[in-house]
C-alpha cells in the first residue's frame, strides 16, 4: 500500500487505515525501528509482569495464593531481625 508524508510541525508522519490497525492490534503506543532502509511499525511491548495483579486477585479469590514450599528460617531471621 502507497500513502503519503504528511507534515506535522517540524515532524512527518504516516496516516495508517484503521483497518490495518486492527488487524496489527496497534493501541495508542507503538514501537518503532529501522530494519535497513525499512521503518517498521509494531506493538509497544507489553511491560514486564503486566496482567501479575489481576492473576493475583484471583488466585486469592479461589485461595490458591499459598507458598509451594515451606518458609526456612535462617540466622538472620532468628538473631538480627528487628521487628
């Protein structure tokens, strides 16, 4: 697909069809890089451990929040601990 520069300030930018966006799942943040003579457009990176608060929720919810393995005391917890 052709399009055109358009200028915007000191800027140029591209007017991508909506139906393009859809179907990449482009939201309001993209990323973008130069792949030789290339610029590519694609979806901003998910942040890491994004989705870990909801999954918390509810693992709490159905009560399977609970430790595999059992909690080790060490020195420090028995003798330098402050509470």
């Amino acid at each position: 697909m052709k399009a055109r520069l358009v200028r915007i300030g000191n800027s140029r930018g591209v007017r991508i069809p909506k139906s393009m966006i859809e179907e990449a799942d482009l939201g309001e943040e993209i990323q973008l890089h130069l792949r030789g003579d290339e610029i590519v457009i694609s979806k901003a990176a998910t942040p890491p451990r994004a989705g870990w608060a909801l999954a918390a929720k509810r693992l709490a919810s159905r009560d399977e929040d609970v430790l595999l393995d059992q909690p080790i005391s060490t020195h420090f917890d028995r003798e330098e601990w402050k509470w």
